[in-house]
C-alpha cells in the first residue's frame, strides 16, 4: 500500500474479492457462445481469443513468479542482499488485476467500436504503426509520467507502492530408498564441511532412529568432521515443557517413542509431574530406561487426561475417546490429522523468529508466517552461541541452557493466536 493511498489506489472491485473474474463472465459467455452458434463466415475469431489471450498471460505471470521465487530460494547468487518479504507478497498478491483490467478494456472495445470486431490474424501496416507508436508518443509519455510519479505528491500518493519492492520479481513412505535418503544427507554433509560451514542441522524426515540413529551414524563414519550436526531435539523438550500448562500434575504421553519422548518422560517424571503411557510396551520401554524416577511413571486404560504430549502413530479411535477439555501438545515433527473439533491442538514445537533475521519465512505451510520449527532454530543458536559439540544420536544440550541461550537471541514463545494448529 502507498504510504499516503490517494484516489484509485485500490481497484473498484477489490470488494469483490475472488469474485472479481465474475466482472467478465457475461463477455466472455456472449464471445464463446457467438463463435459456436454463427455461420463461419460470421464468426469473430478476435473476440473469441480474448479470454485465452488472458488466461494466457496470468499463466505465463505465474511461470515466471514461480521461476523467480525458486531462484531466490535456492539460486546462489544475489542482486540485492535482502529477501523477499511477506509485506512485498501481500501488497503484489492482486498482480491479476491489471490482467483484468485490460481484459474488460478488450471487450469493451470489441462491443463499441466496430472496427475493433473481425480484426485479421496479421495486418503488417498494424505492426510498423505499433512499433512507431511505441517509439514515438509512448514512450515519451511514459518516461514523464514516471518522472512526474516521482513528485512528493504523487510519489507518496501512489509510486512509493512500487519502491517498497525491493526484490524484483515478474509479477517417508520410501524404506527401500533409506541407503540412498543416506547417501544423499551424507553428502551433503561432507559438501558443507569442505565449505567451512559452522552448523548443519538436519531438518524434517532427515533423521530418525531407523533412518540413521538421529544423524549419529554420520558423525561416526566421519569422525573428523568440523561442520556440527544438530538435530534440535533439545529445543523441541523445551519447547514443549514450556507449553504444559503451570499446575499441571499429570499429563499423557502417546505416540512413537522417540528421542523426544524419552527426554520428555524422563524430565517430567523428575519434576513431580505423572507420566502416563496408554499402551503396555512404551510403560515398559520408559521404565527401563530410568533409573530412580519411574515412581512417577504409570500404565492406564483410561482416556480421561487433558493434557496429551502427542508423537507419531495418534489414531482416529484414541482422538474420539478423549475428553472435550484435553490438549494435545505435539512432540512429533509432522501435524496429526484432527479428527474433533471440540478440543485444542497445537502445532509442532516452534517459535516466533526475531525481527532483526532477514531472508527467512515459514519453514513448513502448516506454520505461520515468521514461525520456525524448533529443528530449524536450534541450528541457528547452535551456530550464534558457538557450541563445539554436536546434538546428535542419544546425546542432548541441556533443556534449560538451550531454552534460555533461545531466548537471549530474540527467539519468542508461541502466543496462543498462533498456537493453534490449523488444518487445511
């Protein structure tokens, strides 16, 4: 938006909302149905094309922002040291509407002007007037038009809409593939430590127990390596301590026991906090793998706790036998399917990014904007507080050092705005 919207700043439509493409149903219905019912020697082929020649242009728009966008995301090369945004995103998202625009500008003078209609596919005295028109008048009235846009009236009226863009734009299913998932990931990892790359942290669906022991059998195979592998499990404990509401005395953890689940069981139980498990060999697995805490650890068949720390594997039938009340607080990396629509979910263990951190967006479309998944963040504080050690296999940070050293870098907690999973 200018940064003083004058007069037609806005479309007339923009009320309209997706509805704006209705404005040229009616030419476009009366074009499509005269070619098809005239006499061939009636039928006006220049009409007809209008709306082709439009959709034909958002879609070559659309290659090209697509095009564009790629290239800033995984291009190795910058004209300008800044990223998109998504205020550049949100004032250019009607890019379609000067598409519009000229489209009802077509039918218009299809439908008034009478040598407009019937035109020839190719008039060569049609091309050498467009091109001295462009030479001449149009491009002399452009180049002062803009002049004139620059005017502190116009310029704050209108044009400086158009600066505030700085970046240019046209408008685990696979087991079979878990050698070649590895080999992949393990070159990569060998390509950042020849970089001199500080921090690598191994992201969504690239590490995991059965994968490659939570990044581990990396570290092991290359035993020199310089570049840190992290997997952030860390944070996502803390992260998720963090979002158990204060006071609470029991809560319920189910789901695949992972890393996470371990950790989290573990320090709850220290904690005073109850830890109860709904299936027979996660209680036993859990229970062996402490050492004096287990007291505060329990097996039940009952659904009535509102508080769930939830992983992979929820089903349908465990999600409808809870009460109205529970949270579900998840540990898993992927969001559950939500099955009710009469209790809380929140999203995978994330935090709100600080303003002072550019060229970064939404990791993952199931979070907001400016949000982060924690195994994305904690490669960051990793890198910013320069840890030597690696976070991956069995090994973890601890949970408060991780939080706090989180929070001195400008990395927020959650509101509840933004807590709530959305599913789309």
């Amino acid at each position: 938006m200018a940064s003083m919207p004058g007069i037609l700043t806005d479309w007339p439509w923009k009320p309209l909302g997706s509805f704006k493409y209705l404005l040229l149903a009616p030419w476009a219905i009366h074009s499509f149905y005269s070619f098809l019912v005239k006499d061939k020697s009636e039928r006006d082929i220049s009409t007809f094309l209008i709306l082709p020649f439009l959709l034909w242009r958002m879609l070559h728009n659309q290659i090209w922002i697509t095009l564009s966008r790629y290239r800033t995301a995984k291009g190795n090369t910058r004209i300008v040291d800044k990223g998109i945004e998504f205020d550049q995103v949100d004032r250019e998202r009607e890019w379609d509407d000067q598409i519009l625009f000229n489209g009802l500008l077509y039918y218009l003078g299809c439908y008034t002007i009478s040598r407009a209609t019937h035109l020839p596919l190719w008039r060569t005295d049609g091309v050498v007037m467009t091109i001295l028109l462009h030479m001449g008048p149009v491009e002399f009235l452009y180049y002062w038009l803009h002049r004139a846009l620059h005017h502190h009236f116009f310029y704050s009226r209108y044009h400086s809409h158009h600066h505030s863009s700085i970046v240019t734009e046209p408008i685990t299913f696979l087991q079979s593939q878990k050698v070649a998932i590895n080999t992949m990931i393990e070159e990569a990892i060998l390509h950042a430590d020849r970089k001199g790359i500080k921090v690598l942290s191994l992201g969504l669906m690239n590490q995991g127990e059965d994968l490659n022991i939570y990044g581990s059998m990396y570290v092991s195979r290359h035993p020199k390596l310089k570049v840190k592998i992290v997997d952030g499990s860390s944070l996502v404990v803390a992260i998720v301590l963090n979002s158990i509401p204060k006071g609470t005395t029991q809560v319920l953890l189910n789901g695949k026991l992972t890393k996470v689940a371990h950790a989290l069981a573990f320090t709850l139980c220290q904690q005073g906090v109850q830890v109860v498990t709904l299936h027979e060999n996660d209680y036993v697995r859990l229970k062996k793998s402490f050492t004096g805490s287990e007291t505060n650890l329990a097996y039940t068949r009952s659904y009535t706790q509102t508080i769930w720390l939830v992983g992979d594997g929820l089903t349908k039938e465990e999600q409808q036998k809870t009460l109205k009340t529970t949270l579900f607080i998840l540990y898993t990396q992927f969001s559950p399917k939500k099955y009710r629509k009469d209790y809380s979910y929140q999203c995978t263990s994330a935090m709100l990014a600080p303003c002072t951190i550019e060229n970064v967006h939404s990791c993952e479309d199931w979070l907001p904007r400016r949000v982060m998944s924690a195994w994305r963040i904690a490669g960051i504080v990793h890198s910013l507080e320069r840890w030597s050690e690696h976070e991956c296999g069995h090994t973890m940070h601890n949970v408060d050092k991780v939080w706090h050293s989180t929070l001195q870098h400008g990395f927020q907690p959650l509101p509840e705005s933004l807590k709530e999973l959305a599913h789309y």
